[in-house]
C-alpha cells in the first residue's frame, strides 16, 4: 500500500469549486508572514461587550475601541479571503481552459458551453483579480453590480415565450418546471442516416489523444472530412501541435481564432478537410458537403471528451447528417476525463480491470456508452438542482427588483411621481409623530419637523390631547405641503418635475446599489445557517425582507432631505444673438444649494427660496436685480468667397475685396 508522504497544505473540492485550508498550510502561511494569528479572527460579540461593560471609558472612546475593532477584523478577513482566492486561482482556473490571456494583457472569460470569450464579464468577489495576479497582468479595480437579474426571471418578464432547438428534448422536464412549457419533438425533414458509433474508452488521456490522432490519418487516407470537437482551447491546441508533428494540414477554430469561423467552417466539408473546433464552431450551420464526399461516408465527427452536458454532445453529433446526407459520429474518452474522473469511472475501471485490459487497449461496448449517458444524466440533474435552488433565492430579489424599478420608472417618465413623494412624506410624518406622541414630547416633535422639512407647526398642549396622533400627523402633513407648494411656485412646475426626477434617481440608484452588493454578502454566508439546524432558504428570505424595509425606508428619508433642504436656483442664459444660422436654443441650467450652506457666504438661492413658514417674501439678492438689457447686435448677410463681391465689379469676393 502507498504511504503519502508529502505535505497536505489545503484540500480542492472540484464538485464545489472550492478549497480548503488544511491545518499544515495555516502554520505555513503565518510562519511566512511571521504573525501566528494570520488566521485568528476576534470574536466581535465577546469583544464589544468588553467594551461596552468598561466604565472607564467615555462614550467617545467606546466608539474609537469598537471603530477600531471593527477595522481589525475586517483587515484579518480580507486578508484571509485573499489566500482563499489566489489559491483557487492556481489550482481550480487553468490557462486557455476557463479563461485566456489576450494579447493587450487582458484575462478573458470563455464560455464553458460554447467556447467563445465573453469579453466585458469578470469573475467576482475577488477570484478575477486572483487570476490576474496570478498571469502576471495589471490588476484592476473590482466591480460593482448595479442591476441583476437571472435568465429565468428575466425570460418571465415576457408575455409570450417560445423557442426552438435541436437539443430541447434532454431538458423537457426543466423546461416545463421552470417555465411551464411544454417541449413538442418536430420529425426531421429527411430521414436521418448518421452512424453514431459507441464511445472508446482508454484508460489515459495520451491513449486517447494518439487514437484521435491515428483516426483522423485514417479518414484522411479515403479524402473524408473530419471535425474534431474539443471541450476546451487548450486540447484543441494540444491535438494541433501532434497533428503537426505527423505532418496533417488542418484548421484550428477556438476562442483565440474566433474571427476566422465562417472561413473555417465554409470549407469543413471539403475533401480531405481537417477542422479541429471548440463547442462553438458550425453550431447549428449546415456545413456543405464537398463533391463527391456523400459517396465517401459524409463528414466525419471525432469528439475528444462527453462534456456534462448531454445536449452539447448533441449538437456536436448534428454537425454531421443534415438534410438526410450521410455522416458518422464517434467520442472518445479516457479514464482521466472530468466527467468520468468525478462521476463514472468506478465501474468502467472495475470492468476494464477485470477483463485485465492494458495500457494502449480499447474497450468499446453499448454498456459502456450507456453508463456514460447515466453519468451525464446525474451531473444534469445535479445542475439544475441548483439552478432551481438558485432561482428560488432570486425570486426573492425579483420581488424587491419589481418594486425598485417601478418607482424608479414613475421618476424617469414623471407617471405617479408626486404621488411617489407624498406616499414617502406621509408615511416618515407617521413614524416621527408616533414615535414623539408616545413618549407624550411637544418640542422634541417640533424641533424633529423642523430640521426635517424645515417648517414651523404650532400645536398647544390641549390641542395635543385633543386631536389626537392622527390630527396631529395631519397638521404637519398640512404644513409640510404648503411649504413644498410655494418653494414649486418659486421653481415652476417644469423645472420642479426636472428636480424631483433627477433627486429620485440619484438616491434609487445610490442605494440599490449598495444593497445589492449587500444581498451578495448576505447570499454568499447564509449557507452556514445549516450548521445551526436552520433552512437557509427560509433565513435569507427573512434577512432580505428586514434589509428592503431598511432599504426603502433609507430611500425615503433621503429623498425627502434632499427635496426639502436642496433648493435649486433656475439661472437664466443670456439672450444668442441672432446670427445668419440660427442656434437651438440652451437650456435653463439649475443650480443647488444645501440648506446647511445658507448663510455662510455661499452665493444660493436663500434670497428667492428662504420659504419660511411666516409666508414673508424675501428681498430679491444681487444676483437677482434687473439688469441692463443689451441690444442685439445686427450682423447682414456674409458674403461668401465664391460670391460676386458687392461692390459691383463682377469679380469674385475672394479676389477683389475678400484678399
């Protein structure tokens, strides 16, 4: 028996795509960064309430100690995340398989599923930059989500939805339980005559490779045209550099040489033709056979791995036998292959170990093409569990998404948008009065309104008591209203339609912002739940439902700030002169300035827009007297060079008066 000697630093999970640390890698990393509690994070909870018990320390103090607690912990967590992600970077992420680095020293995406880069996409919560780090390129900037939405959710959004493909019929199940669709199977055109051989099974990849290899100088020798199907760039390019050694022309189409796929795929079927392709190439095209070739067998499919995904290897088949030509499809794997490595080989290693089969042996059997298609089946049914499962979190956020966005569509086309506002300004008077008018306070009300909306209401004790919290909530209502009525009166409706859009959007847009990337937060750690015997389904829907309350109750109370204490100054544009082509005409610009800024020399609107609730007008700033009109200045008609000079001469302007 083997005894494993070498040092176990950390743990891969390929399942999860993830990595663990082992107890040896720890002490390695501190030792490296000479700090024994690299990995010690403070517990916050035992450690606040230490502060908070010392009574030696000021108010003032307790913030600084909990401040700088608060930032330990988060400079401890980083860096341990860090870690986590520049090793899942060197170990999980290979060159040319999940991403490439172009030629301007940019770390690209490439599609799994059709081989083709996904540029403008950057992998998140950190694992990009790790990448980068690791490729030795610049490192840039994380990036923040502004909006999100799954396919599902997004393929709801439509009243009617429908589709069509060759490869629906594998994913019928997930199709009608998701969408509520059925999948209807239309005959073929032409009868389809493909010879779809069982799968080869070698027990390494070299073996497989060199079988490929061989294959393809096979078909080669009768002039029958072979398209190689590749699950990555990088087998594409290892099949490349031994079919140069042995001297095969042939193609090569992947993510790195996508602008030449219509080329490539054009002369696929041309005698003798040699195209090794990523899932991607000819996908759904009908690549024209060459003359004489439906007599030769057709096109001929060599697949170097089953992906996981049994419709891929579909697609990858009906490359060949369109239209009712001839063609021949055949897939070889190895024992080494993701798909059998994780989910198939114990049984075929078994067999192919009782048969006493050797290196460089075959075998091929419909038992084992079956257990293959078993194996795909469990990773299919494996992906959409979690598809689903992922889909039933982001139903959550769909409910918060629809709410957000139709708010933020009353502010863009001014539908509802004062009614929006009033809603908010009502229910923030109902809080504050309720939360005054229990604890029975008259002034601190008083003085809560004021500094929130900037109004004066006056209420006597008797009144208090008599009119109750209602009537009490309806004479700031009242106030609050006139207030905002005159300072729209100064404005105009138009220019204060332009203000409140341009306040809503800013504050939705500000904070949806910050809350998704609060959600991803919340999403990425609620799983641990679990170990306290909770659903963590059922836990993020109640975390998520308490952060939207915050969240739009923060929307409220900045939007309102903004629309009370802002106060937008219209500065006028001198009149354009009249000129020989007319101009459009500019726009009133709109200035602000902040409540807090009046009275300290700013320049603002506190002279046309101080609206106090003694209804006093305010005497008109410098900046507001009448000035001098101007006089337009009048300019005739330009003469232009090629124009008869009008002094008469009959010469042209540029060569008499115009030199």
């Amino acid at each position: 028996m083997h005894e494993i000697d070498d040092e176990l630093y950390y743990a891969i999970d390929e399942r999860d795509h993830s990595i663990n640390l082992s107890e040896k890698g720890r002490d390695l990393l501190a030792g490296t960064a000479q700090d024994k509690d690299f990995f010690v994070l403070p517990d916050l909870g035992s450690e606040i309430a230490v502060i908070e018990n010392d009574t030696s320390l000021s108010a003032d103090d307790k913030q600084r100690k909990k401040d700088e607690l608060n930032l330990h912990y988060s400079e401890r967590s980083d860096r341990i995340h860090t870690v986590t992600q520049l090793l899942r970077a060197y170990s999980l992420y290979e060159k040319d398989d999940e991403y490439v680095v172009t030629d301007d020293g940019k770390v690209q995406i490439v599609d799994e599923f059709t081989g083709r880069l996904l540029p403008g996409r950057r992998y998140s919560d950190g694992l990009h930059q790790a990448i980068e780090a690791k490729e030795g390129v610049k490192v840039e900037r994380d990036t923040q989500t502004l909006a999100t939405v799954t396919l599902q959710n997004y393929f709801r959004l439509y009243k009617k939805l429908a589709g069509m493909t060759g490869t629906a019929e594998t994913e019928a199940s997930e199709f009608f339980e998701i969408y509520k669709l059925d999948v209807v199977v239309i005959p073929t055109n032409r009868d389809m005559v493909r010879d779809d051989q069982d799968d080869v099974v070698y027990k390494t990849k070299r073996e497989k490779y060199n079988a490929v290899i061989q294959e393809i100088q096979e078909m080669r020798k009768i002039n029958r045209p072979v398209l190689v199907g590749t699950t990555s760039v990088e087998v594409s390019e290892t099949l490349s550099r031994m079919l140069k050694r042995v001297g095969v022309p042939h193609n090569v189409l992947n993510a790195k040489q996508h602008q030449r796929e219509a080329e490539i795929v054009a002369h696929a079927g041309l005698p003798g033709s040699i195209t090794i392709a990523t899932n991607m190439a000819g996908r759904g095209t009908d690549i024209k056979l060459g003359p004489g070739i439906a007599d030769q067998g057709g096109l001929h499919i060599v697949g170097t791995e089953r992906h996981e995904a049994r419709r891929i290897d579909r697609q990858l088949r009906g490359r060949a036998g369109r239209q009712g030509d001839p063609g021949s499809s055949k897939f070889y794997l190895s024992l080494e292959d993701d798909l059998m490595r994780l989910f198939g080989s114990d049984r075929i290693a078994g067999i192919m170990e009782r048969l006493g089969l050797k290196e460089g042996d075959v075998i091929q059997h419909p038992m084992i093409t079956r257990s293959v298609q078993r194996a795909q089946k469990k990773v299919e049914e494996n992906n959409f569990s979690i598809r689903k499962r992922l889909l039933e979190y982001d139903n959550v956020m769909n409910q918060q998404r629809e709410i957000i966005y139709s708010k933020r569509r009353h502010a863009l086309l001014g539908e509802r948008l004062r009614e929006d506002i009033m809603e908010m300004l009502q229910e923030y008077i109902d809080i504050l009065v309720d939360k005054y008018y229990e604890q029975g306070e008259i002034e601190p009300l008083k003085e809560a309104v004021r500094t929130n909306f900037l109004v004066d209401f006056t209420i006597s004790p008797e009144q208090w008591q008599t009119i109750g919290a209602d009537g009490i909530k309806a004479e700031v209502m009242k106030s609050a209203i006139q207030f905002y009525k005159r300072k729209e009166e100064r404005l105009g409706s138009e220019n204060m339609l332009m203000f409140e859009k341009m306040v809503v959007l800013q504050v939705i847009d500000e904070k949806w912002k910050d809350h998704l990337r609060e959600m991803d937060d919340l999403k990425e750690g609620i799983h641990l739940r679990a170990y306290g015997q909770k659903d963590p389904l059922i836990e993020y829907k109640s975390e998520a439902f308490r952060m939207f309350s915050e969240l739009l109750e923060i929307i409220s109370t900045e939007t309102l700030n903004f629309l009370f204490k802002l106060f937008p100054q219209v500065v006028h544009q001198e009149p354009v002169l009249p000129m020989r082509r007319p101009r459009q005409a500019r726009p009133q610009q709109v200035t602000m300035t902040h409540e807090s800024s009046l009275g300290m020399g700013f320049q603002g609107s506190q002279g046309t827009l101080d609206m106090q609730d003694s209804g006093e007008e305010p005497a008109p700033s410098r900046s507001h007297q009448p000035a001098t009109k101007q006089q337009p200045i009048h300019v005739g008609e330009r003469v232009g060079r090629n124009d008869p000079c009008p002094c008469g001469s009959g010469k042209k302007y540029k060569q008499c008066h115009g030199k």
